[in-house]
C-alpha cells in the first residue's frame, strides 16, 4: 500500500457485472516522469472466457492517462493473456531467450508493449 501511496503503483480490483471480484489489475514500475508503466492481471478461473479481463484493460487503458508506455510480459503457454493483451493494442515485442519450468511445463516470457497513440 506504501508503493500505492507513493505512486510507484496502481492496484485494482476488478468485479463482474454483479459485483462480485473476478480478479485484479495492476500497474506497477510506474516512472512518472518517463510515462511508463508494468501491467499485470489475474481473474478467477471461473470468470474466464467472459471478456472481463479484456473489458478491465480497456477500461485502464482508456482511463489512466498517466502512462503512455506499458511494458507487459506473459508465458509462452498463456494463450488466452496473450489474446488479451493483443485485442487492446499491445505490440508482440518478442520471447525471451531463457526457458523456465512451472507447475511441471518448460515457458518463456513472451513480451509486450502499449504506447498511447494520441
């Protein structure tokens, strides 16, 4: 909450249609001075394939005008994150070299960027 306080971070909740939280979206690296951001989201596994998620960050998107540059990483093995982060706007940058294993499955960071176009 101190990173919040100071600027350094956003942090959100995100609710479905009902009001009940489906997951968080956050901005964090924030350098005020260079407009720059991380994003991060996560939802509950029950709320996928709803469009919530990329409803949220458009919503971010449209109404943080603090950043102009968003700078986005997900795994190799996230399609549907991936799906999310295309459909508003963020640019594949590429896939990082080094390989890593989680919950028994070989990824990579597959990264991403969003620059504000006014």
């Amino acid at each position: 909450m101190a990173e919040q306080a100071s600027g350094l971070c956003r942090f959100y909740l995100v609710k479905d249609s009902g009001g009940n939280i489906a997951g968080r979206i956050n901005l964090v690296d924030i350098d005020a001075a260079a407009g720059t951001a991380e994003i991060g989201f996560r939802m509950g596994e029950k709320f996928g394939g709803k469009g919530i998620r990329s409803s949220a960050l458009s919503l971010l998107l449209s109404t943080d005008s603090a950043v102009d540059k968003i700078h986005a990483k997900t795994t190799t093995v996230n399609k549907s994150s991936q799906r999310v982060l295309e459909r508003n706007g963020f640019i594949h940058m590429g896939i990082s070299d080094a390989e890593f294993e989680m919950n028994g499955e070989r990824m990579k960071f597959v990264h991403y960027v969003w620059i504000r176009e006014d």
